[in-house]
C-alpha cells in the first residue's frame, strides 16, 4: 500500500494507491468515528491497510520537528 501524489490526481493531493481517494478524507472519516469496517462499506475499493496508510502518512505529516529557537526580545 501507498500513499501517493500526483499532479494529474486531485490537484495534487496525497492519495491513496493513486485512486482519487484523498488521505485527508479517510482521516476525516476516522476523526468521524468511522471504523475501518464502516469505511471500507462506504469506499469498497479501499482496504483496511489503506487506513491504516493513511493515518500514518498523516501522522509524519504533522511530526514534530526541531525549530530554531527566535531570542525574546524581552
């Protein structure tokens, strides 16, 4: 499984196996309280591991990351 980004595809959006299924979306069905079951239902040609993807591109998308500290000007 794969996130992908193209941009003939959505405008360029990180997309799931190149469907036209944005990550954004599927994250928004789980913050939803979508189970992956009910998800899956509702986009059949998704896999529960397509979820799973997503969350974790999700995740590392907003990771934190080491920022350089600006002086107070106190």
């Amino acid at each position: 499984m794969c996130i992908t980004v193209g941009p003939a595809v959505m405008g360029g959006m990180p997309c799931i196996r190149g469907l036209r299924v944005p990550v954004a979306t599927v994250v928004s069905m789980v913050a939803d309280g979508m189970t992956a079951d009910e998800i899956v239902a509702d986009l059949p040609y998704l896999e529960r591991e397509d979820i799973a993807e997503a969350l974790r591109f999700a995740a590392e998308a907003v990771r934190e990351r080491e920022l350089p500290l600006l002086p107070s000007s106190a």
